[in-house]
C-alpha cells in the first residue's frame, strides 16, 4: 500500500473528483479526511471507504470559515498526530457567468470556495509539515484558469489561474523545507458541477470529456511519489475537442 497510515485532507470530499480521490487513497492505506459542506455526502463516501475496510473521518464545514478550517486541522492533529498530503479540490461554479448577469454574491461565493479556500487550508496544515518536514498539497485548478470564457464565467477562471499562482508561490515560499506542491488543471470534466451551468452538456457530450477516474488517478501519482520528486504543474487534456458552436449561439442569446 503506497499511503498506508498517511493521513490525507481532502476538500470538497462529498462527491466527483474529491469521493474518488479518498475512495484510492484510501484503498492504498491512507486515513483519510474528507471535508465539505453537506453532511449527507460526506456521510456516504464515509460509508464507502469503511465498507471498503478503509478508514475515513469527516468534517463538515466551509473551507472559507477560517476558524473552522484552523479548529478542523487541530482536530486532526489530535487525533492522528499529523498531516501529510492535502487535496484542494474543494470549489463551484456561478449559475451565471457572463460579465453583466453574474452577482455579487456569485461571485464572492466562487472566489471563496476555489481561492480562499484553498489559502485558509493550506495555511491551517502547512506548519504541523514544516514541523515534519514533509508534506504534500495538492491544488486543483482548471484549463479555464489558462483559457478563459463564458462556460466557466469570469469569476471561476479568475480564482482557478488565482490556484496556479498559489502552487507556484508556494513551492518558492516553502523551498527546501520538505513541502512540496502540485497543481492540477484539467480540461471540461464530467462531474456533477456541469449540471449547474446555464446550458448543461448533453450525455454525448460528456462521454468525451476528460473523467473523474483519470483526475483522481492524477491525484494519487503526485501523492505517492518519492517525497524527494515533484510534479509541480500536471495538465490534462481531453483527446478529442468537442465542437461547442452550439451552446454559443446559445448562450449568447442569453
């Protein structure tokens, strides 16, 4: 087993990317910590993992409540005495996502959960690793991050390139010291999150998209490397390109 008894944070564990990440590292040996905001979700990939002979606790929280990511990560620390990866994956999309129609509070609530999210977490974990010397986070992004549009909204592509300057700072700020950070930036993949845009992608449409098995997969590559490599950037890209004509014209009639 290629985690056993490493104890892995995982945010936006309920479901997609986060429920199959936990799911293989858990399979590899890892205690794994999943994090999110509905308690019935995390509940359920819970169950999995233990009925898989796994080992898996919960937290219930939003990764931009910054007390409650500090008071989640002593917790963890009191009860398993250290944290040695964490997966940023926790983070949403607006319903609206042109420039004029997205509001205010869309666009607070999307900066939170991809961007601030992902600082307060890191921040919460990073000294109990420097106290070890070893650790590994993990950050995902978006090929919305580097190719911006109004599929993913302004808001979204702005925090995901925001998580690829974060990975980079990080591994500057955190050099030498055993700590190292890998960011992840997938194309279009099929996870539930689709669902939530102005004009969801058909069946079809999503069989050719990059998948959650394969990000996942991802995932575990970077956290079972020798502590001694990184990965510091790792883009996925699905093989064919859809053609999104369409849900242009669409869109723009919007």
């Amino acid at each position: 087993m290629k985690l056993k008894d490493q104890v892995c944070i995982i945010t936006g564990g309920g479901s997609g990317i986060g429920r199959d990440a936990a799911l293989k590292m858990a399979h590899e040996g890892a205690k794994v910590v999943i994090i999110g905001r509905t308690e019935s979700k995390l509940d359920a990939v819970k169950a999995e993992v233990d009925a898989a002979g796994g080992t898996a606790v919960s937290w219930t929280l939003d990764v931009s409540d910054y007390e409650a990511v500090q008071q989640m990560a002593n917790d963890v620390l009191d009860n398993f005495g250290k944290i040695d990866v964490l997966v940023n994956n926790a983070g949403h999309s607006s319903h609206n996502r042109r420039l004029l129609n997205t509001t205010p509070e869309e666009t607070r609530s999307v900066i939170d959960s991809n961007l601030i999210g992902t600082f307060f977490c890191t921040q919460a974990v990073v000294p109990a690793m420097l106290k070890a010397k070893s650790g590994t986070i993990i950050n995902i992004s978006s090929l919305a991050a580097v190719t911006p549009g109004p599929f993913s909204g302004f808001a979204y592509g702005a925090a995901k390139a925001g998580v690829i300057n974060f990975t980079e700072f990080l591994n500057n700020d955190l050099r030498n010291s055993g700590i190292r950070a890998s960011v992840i930036i997938p194309g279009e993949v099929a996870t539930p999150i689709l669902d939530k845009r102005p004009i969801p992608p058909d069946g079809d449409a999503r069989t050719i998209m990059v998948g959650v098995a394969e990000t996942s997969e991802a995932i575990l590559l970077i956290a079972t490397l020798p502590q001694r490599s990184n990965i510091p950037e790792l883009v996925i890209r699905p093989t064919m390109h859809r053609d999104m004509a369409g849900e242009v014209v669409e869109l723009d009639d919007r």
